[in-house]
C-alpha cells in the first residue's frame, strides 16, 4: 500500500491548479490521470480564452496546460499517467491500474476532479460511422491534425458546438450549418458572430430528424420545432453532410463521488447530478473533495478557480497553511470566481453553486 | 435578426454599444470599434489599448465602453480580443475608399496587394476589397490582423474577408 497526503484523480485544469496550490504549500501530492498526458482537454482548445487580464486571458488553452504542467513539475507533484481509478473506500484508499498492476494508494485528502463526459443524442441514423461528439471531433483536429470529413453540420450551438465549428473551419473543413432547437443561441455571441462572418448560418429552433447513408452518413435531416419543441412536419431540409458532430452538452462524470458516498443533488443548471459541496469544496464525506466540471459544468476558467481553492483548504486542512493565510488566498480566488459568475450566462450559475454550497455548509 | 437568434448584431443591437465610435469621431480618422454587445467575463482589451481608451471596470463582465477621443486606431487591442469583435476603421484613408483592420485566423494569409472578396457579417461577398497590410508578428500569437481598402459606404458593413485557396 502506497501512502500520500493528497491524491487529485484528473490532471485536468481543476486537478492542475489544486495540485500546484496544494504543492507549493508544502503538501506530497499524488495527481492521477487514466491518459497518457495530463492537461485534460486544455491541449485540445486552439482558441483564445476569456477572462481577465491577470489570469490567462487572451491566451490559447494550449499554451495554459504547458504553463500549468511546467508549474506542477517545479513544485515536486508526483504524476501517475496511464492509471485508471477504479475504485475508492471508506479509508480513503484509491484503487488504481497501472501498466496492468493494481495499486492501492492511502490518501489523507482526495480531490476528485474528474471533469465530465459528452451528452449524446438519439435520432434514426445515429450509429452510423459519421455521427461524431464535439470532443473526439477536437481531438481529431487539434491534436491529431486529421479531419474526420468534408462537410460538416453541427448539432447544438453552445459554446462547444461553435468553438469547434470554427475550428473546422481552421482545419480546412466546410461547415453546412449549426443547427439549435432551442429557440436562442446557446453560446457566447461573439463566437456566434466569428462562424456567421464565414458564412455558416445557425438555425435556431431547428434539430436533427435522420442521419442518411450506406455504411456511413452521407445526409443529414434537419427539421424546424415549434414553440413546444414539436416537429413541423414539412419543414425538413436534406443536407449533403459527410459528418454529423454531435455538442449538446456535458455531464459531471461523478462515479467516483458516487461510489465514496458523497450526497448529490439534481441541478439541471450544473449539468445533472452534483456532489454537495462547501465554499472549500469539500464533500458531505469529510476529507473528499470535488473541483471543475464534477462539481458542475462551468468553464476552465473557473475549474482552474476551483481546483485552487481546493488546493488551499486542503493545504490548510493538513496544516500546512494557516487559517488566516487560508483565509487571505481563498478570499482573492472566490472573488475571481465570483466576478466570473456575473453577468447572464454566469448569473444562473452562481444561483445553483450558491444553493448547494448552503448545503455544503449544513451538512 | 439579432445576435441572440441568429448570432449577427442587428443595426440597433449595434448603435447601443457602449464600444462603438460616434458618426463624428469615424470622420475624423481610424477609431475602433468594439462589436462587444454580452456581459461575459472577459477584460483583456482594456489593457491592451497603451491609450487607455477601452473601459471595462469592475465586474469584469461589463460592456467595454470606448472612449473615442482617446483612440488613437492603433489596432493593438484587435489581436487581444478573445472573441474577435474589435475592428479599426478609417474612414479619412482615401477619397473612396475607408480601411478596415479585422482580426484573421485562417491560413493562407493573404498577401499585401492582393484583392479578396469582403464579407459583411453574415458571411456574404459584399464587394472586392485590396489588402493593405498584413501584420502577424509573435505577439499577436496567431491572431493576424489584415487591412483592407473598401469603398466608404461599406466600411461598417464588411466584417471578414475570404482569401482563395490555393
């Protein structure tokens, strides 16, 4: 049996930040990550983020995940690649495969920051090859540098489906149309406006009927909805597509925080089901911890915001900070998020990170 | 149209920003203009204007406001512009003809001299456009910024160019 102080399962922007936090603060961190390089999908965003000036704004998510890996290598955070978590116990041990090995790893604090996985969507046609998710689609382009067809239609216009878009349209790709069934955009507007200034028109209130094709999707059906989400039958329109990318939303991938015991609530704002945390990320299992898209779909951003104030409650938990040093870091970190979660997109947010966080406090 | 339904700013959506420069102060020579029109949390162009003519305060998710006299339509803040909504229009450039520097993150680039087709901001060939000036040096970190020459009157309408693949 292994032993560490703090284990982080996911090296993604939360996972990063909480272990640079953690580390720096005089804590042994174990990070885990079942890929074979951390970052989690920070290597895959070409683009520019946004933000504020003194944390990242302006620059791509790639050049990100190399500042933060540079950072956890400068601080002596341990790094275990090419393991899964398969398991975790009432004793705060974590079960681990590597290389085909079990290993069973103690730790006195485990920050789970799994992140999230895709949301599919079911129509006629969808399993045929062709019928991608926005993810694998970014990795394909931005990693792999393969482009996985010609033409494309995307369906769902939050600010996946138009990030990734434009990025076809950087790879070389032609997009046919974003396609929403909501009757508004999802996504930010100046992402929306970047794909409409190429000439690739969204429709709104407009979702997929069919996929069409031999062995692999050479049409696309798309058909208008009604005020109450109906189909209108006769408003459907062929698009000559050889693939159909898939972005309708996230959901936290919470098996682990399941397993631990961790109470959820359903907070369709947050994704689905979340683990009850406190303004320390804490879980209602004392000592479990949750950060980043786990404890609901958010942005990098603010996942990287996350994983830092869990970094230092945890630092400060094992005593490595003192409570008024805790106290003066946490402060800064939450006003960051805080001034994040402003505004209409993140005002809904913080509404729903607000009321599980009073659950957090209750427990 | 609107930019919530169909992701264009409509001519009203647009005369509201607090980023766009008055009819008077676009006569008088190149200004930018901020197509910034959702509180989002994102602030980078107020510091990137060396003249301290881009305002976004406290919370971060305010509208950045312009404060047209101070613009100096240096084009700085272009590149800076995670959502690549700001342009620089000189409407003095010529008799004709006004310039446009917009934000361009496709390859080819296009080369000085060249004619391309401009496209206003629902992606459609309003008019031919001649590239004046192409800048992408490393700390606009692949975001070039391409000026163009249009004839006047459509100098608040072409938003994009398409370069032909070669």
């Amino acid at each position: 049996m292994r032993e560490t102080e703090l284990a982080i399962v996911g090296a993604g922007p939360a996972g990063l930040s909480a272990a640079i936090e953690a580390a720096s603060a005089g804590v042994q961190v174990t990070l885990i990550d079942e890929n074979q390089k951390p970052g989690g999908q920070l290597f895959k965003q070409i683009h520019k983020f946004f933000g504020s000036k003194e944390h990242y704004a302006a620059v791509r998510g790639f050049d990100i995940g190399a500042k933060l890996l540079d950072e956890v290598k400068r601080c002596g955070v341990e790094v275990m690649l090419d393991s899964v978590v398969w398991g975790i116990f009432s004793d705060h041990t974590l079960g681990i495969i590597h290389d085909q090995k079990n290993i069973r790893l103690k730790a006195d604090k485990i920050l789970l920051a799994t992140g999230a996985m895709e949301n599919a969507l079911a129509f006629p046609g969808w399993t045929l090859p062709g019928v991608m998710g926005a993810g694998a689609i970014q990795t394909l382009i931005n990693i792999h540098r393969v482009l996985p067809g010609k033409r494309v239609i995307m369906i769902g216009s939050g600010n996946v489906g138009l990030i990734v878009s434009y990025q076809l349209l950087q790879a070389g790709a032609q997009v046919v149309a974003v396609l929403e069934a909501a009757p508004k955009i999802g996504g930010y507007g100046v992402h929306a406006s970047k794909l409409r200034r190429c000439g690739v028109p969204i429709l709104t209130s407009t979702t997929i009927k069919e996929a069409r094709g031999k062995g692999k999707v050479e049409k696309a059906i798309a058909i208008k909805l009604d005020q109450d989400w109906r189909e209108i039958p006769g408003t459907e329109r062929e698009y000559d597509v050889d693939v159909i990318c898939l972005a309708v939303g996230l959901t936290p991938l919470s098996e682990l925080a399941w397993m631990a015991g961790c109470r959820f609530e359903y907070v369709p704002e947050l994704g689905g089901h979340v683990p009850i945390h406190d303004s320390n990320m804490e879980t209602t299992v004392p000592g479990i911890y949750v950060a980043g898209d786990l404890s609901g779909i958010e942005e990098a951003s603010t996942a990287m915001e996350e994983g830092k104030l869990a970094g230092i409650a945890i630092a400060e938990a094992l005593g490595y900070l003192s409570p008024e040093e805790a106290k003066n870091r946490k402060e800064a970190v939450s006003r960051r998020l805080d001034s994040f979660r402003t505004g209409p997109f993140g005002e809904a947010v913080k509404k729903a990170k607000e009321r599980l966080q009073r659950q957090g406090e209750a427990k | 149209m609107t930019l919530e339904k169909d992701g264009v700013l409509s001519p009203e959506e647009l005369a509201e920003l607090p980023g766009m420069p008055s009819k008077e102060r676009l006569e008088q020579g190149a200004v930018a203009v901020i197509e910034c029109a959702q509180e989002i949390p994102c602030n980078p162009c107020e510091k990137a204007c060396p003249s301290g003519a881009i305002r976004v305060g406290e919370p971060i998710t305010n509208l950045p406001t312009l404060i047209e006299d101070k613009c100096t339509g240096c084009g700085l803040c272009i590149p800076l512009c995670p959502g690549l909504a700001i342009f620089v229009v000189d409407m003095t450039y010529s008799d004709q003809e006004a310039t446009v520097q917009l934000p361009y993150e496709f390859l080819p680039l296009p080369k000085r001299g060249e004619t391309v087709k401009a496209l206003d901001r629902e992606g459609r060939v309003v008019c031919p456009a001649r590239v004046v000036k192409v800048l992408n040096p490393k700390g606009f970190d692949h975001t070039a910024v391409i000026t163009i020459a249009v004839p006047k009157d459509q100098a608040m309408n072409v938003r994009n160019i398409a370069v032909d693949r070669r």
